[in-house]
C-alpha cells in the first residue's frame, strides 16, 4: 500500500487541508464564506444569456447551480481523487447512489449488484429502478473477474461496496472493473468506508466513486450529505441528471462539511487506531466468535484489502456465539458511550444489531451467531473496551 499524491506532489493530509481553497471563492479568509443565495443577478440580458450556455462551477446561474460554498467543498473532493474531471454534491448518500445509478442507466437496462450491498440501495433498484423498468441481479462480492460469466448483453452497469458495509468482504475491484470495461460496462463504487483517502477508486478502474459525506467527509454526525466523483467519460451525464433531478444541498450544510473534510485525515488515523484495539482485543472474548474487520487476516477478501488499501477505518462488525437476540439486545443495552443508531464515521462510537441474512439473495449467509456491528468513534480505546466488557457481562447473564 502507498500513499496517493495529487499532481503537486503534495500527500493526503496536506490535500484535506488545501484542496478547494481557491482565492476567488475565499478572497482573504481561510474559509469559503458560507453564500445563501437562491437568485443570482445580471448586469444585463446579454449577461443572462451568457449564463445559459455556462454550465460549469464557478458560473453563477440560480442557486439550485450553486455558488462558492458548494463550488469550493465540489472541487475539494474531485482534487482528492486522482483523475477525476468532477463532483457533484447532493442531499444524501442514498441521493448520490440513486442518481449515479440514472445516469447510466435506461429502461431495458441492467444493473449488478454486489449482494453485500446497502439496504437501500438494494431497494432503490428492487423496487424504483424496476418500474422504470430496469432490471437488477445480485453477484458473490468475492466474484472478482468471474464476474464476466453474469454479463449480458443488456448489462449496463455494476455497483460495488467495498467492503460491505455489513459483512466487510473485500472485492477484487480492480479485477471487476477491468472485466466491466472490456464490456463497455459502467461501474459504480459506493466508497463510504475507505473515502479516496484510503481507496482512490477512480485510479483502480472505477467510473463514478460515491460516498455518503454524512459520514467520515462531515465527521459530526450533524450533516445528511452525499457526493459522487467521476472522470471525464460521465461527468457531463452524471452533472446534467443531478440537475434535471433537482439535485442541490445547502450552502449551510456544504459549509459544515468542508470544515469537516479538512480533519479528515487526523480523524480517520484515529478511527482506524482505535478499531483495531478494539477488534483485536474483541478476538480474545470467549463470548465471540469471528470478527469482521478488513484488516485482520480471517476476514474475507483481506489480502485484496492489503494490496490495494492505505488503511482502515472505523466500521467493523462481530459475532456473538452462544447467544440469540434477546442476549443480544441485553449485550447492547448495556453500552454506556456506544450509541444505538443509524449511521457511522461521526466522532461518536454505535452499536447496532443486524442481520445481513435477510438481504441476501445470490449468496447464503453462513454465520449463525448474532451480528453486531460497531463504529469506533474517538473516545479513548481503553474506555470502549471496558464498557464492551460490562455489555459482555449483561450478555452472560442473559445467555444463561
């Protein structure tokens, strides 16, 4: 694994800190001002028209285009990721995947899917994306450049997780996509877990690289965000959907997540530390069974993620043997500093029940102790641990 530097030369945490921070969005100040402004306004109708035709940022036009505040957090996200010709920024990360997916794909189409995918992006293509008539299939996330078995010739597209955000198998992404490619096929990689600071997706192959900027790019848990990153083949048809969809976030909310994004790196070194005291000291529990974690050795996919990541982050899951969902709930129950909620990458540590057997359609899941998943958020490791510790002690009690 190596660093990814941008054509400056300059490393990732330097990116974080400069990328977007152009003079003529900023002027003097260190950070964009935040721009609340839904009309622009002309000198002239000549002007006006001009507008029409400029259809790029740092043009104004109405403020469903944008202005500097979007402008700026935009190109901080496409200078992040190395042969990027663009970003679009949007209200979510269910937003980004769903309107990433339109602009490639037609009715009669069809799209792949790993089968450890979100559940709703899983939905979304079930369900919407079926009325428009478009089909979707699942694949084994661990298909790697077998996926050219599945293709069609109405295969238009393929979304990939890495890892799965549930069960945390790694894919051969490079492989897919080399394979889709040679297809003419598109593909799509929902990158939250990893941001292109530890998986510069666009350089291993991929067309358009999604994340939810709710998550490790915001790192609050105070902004729902979703942002989509693509190269020059489908900028224009990704820009021109998110636009005729209506697609635009809040100055407000950009604001908050550039300022985020410029912590990025010490944050997710930390979040990446942390988890790994945790698992590690998770493995020694007799209460649990295997620990899915990216970067431990017995996770699937592990040597793929040692040949093509530059870390880690927080989000790992685990396996409580011996118990059944009542234990379970009096295991979580008891966590003190872990939250129960939706969501992840805040600076905030979760817990969270699931049960990914129930979204599987082209694998089985195989692991009969119930799953947890965690979100090591930035308290001390040391302390986590031992609230983990007395959630242990309630789920004994429970099992018995």
């Amino acid at each position: 694994m190596s660093d990814n530097q941008d054509p400056s030369g300059n490393k990732p945490a330097t990116q974080a800190v400069t990328s977007g921070r152009h003079k003529k969005w900023t002027g003097a100040v260190v950070n964009p001002p935040v721009w609340r402004a839904s009309t622009h306004l002309y000198d002239s109708v000549a002007d006006l028209r001009g507008g029409l035709s400029a259809n790029e940022d740092g043009h104004f036009f109405y403020g469903r285009r944008g202005s500097p505040t979007q402008w700026s957090l935009a190109a901080a996200l496409t200078e992040m990721e190395p042969g990027a010709a663009g970003t679009m920024l949007y209200p979510s990360g269910v937003s980004a995947i769903a309107c990433a997916m339109l602009a490639v794909l037609k009715p009669g189409d069809e799209i792949l899917l790993t089968d450890n995918s979100y559940d709703p992006s899983r939905s979304y293509a079930d369900a919407f994306l079926k009325r428009m008539g478009i089909t979707a299939r699942y694949y084994d996330p661990m298909i790697g450049a077998d996926i050219q078995s599945l293709f069609t010739e109405q295969t238009k597209a393929i979304l990939l997780e890495n890892p799965g955000s549930l069960t945390f198998e790694v894919q051969d992404v490079p492989a897919i996509c080399s394979a889709a490619k040679q297809a003419g096929i598109a593909t799509l990689l929902d990158n939250t877990w990893a941001t292109s600071r530890f998986f510069p997706a666009l350089h291993y192959g991929v067309d358009i690289s999604i994340v939810a900027a709710t998550k490790y790019i915001v790192g609050h848990s105070d902004v729902m965000m979703g942002a989509a990153t693509t190269h020059d083949k489908y900028w224009t048809r990704l820009r021109r959907t998110a636009q005729q969809l209506g697609q635009v976030v809040s100055p407000d909310d950009a604001y908050l997540a550039a300022r985020g994004l410029r912590t990025l790196e010490v944050r997710l070194k930390q979040h990446e530390k942390s988890a790994l005291a945790v698992a590690q000291w998770l493995k020694t529990r007799p209460e649990v069974g295997k620990v899915l974690h990216p970067a431990l050795s017995d996770c699937p996919g592990h040597d793929i993620w040692k040949r093509d990541f530059n870390g880690s982050s927080g989000l790992f899951s685990f396996e409580l043997t011996k118990g059944n969902e009542q234990s379970r709930a009096a295991f979580i129950d008891a966590l003190a500093l872990f939250g129960i909620g939706y969501s992840w990458g805040g600076y905030e540590s979760l817990a969270l029940p699931v049960d990914p057997g129930k979204h599987r359609t082209a694998t089985d899941w195989t692991m009969k102790g119930a799953l947890v998943r965690l979100h090591i958020g930035l308290e001390d490791p040391d302390d986590l641990i031992a609230d983990l510790a007395k959630g242990f002690e309630q789920f004994s009690i429970a099992s018995s």
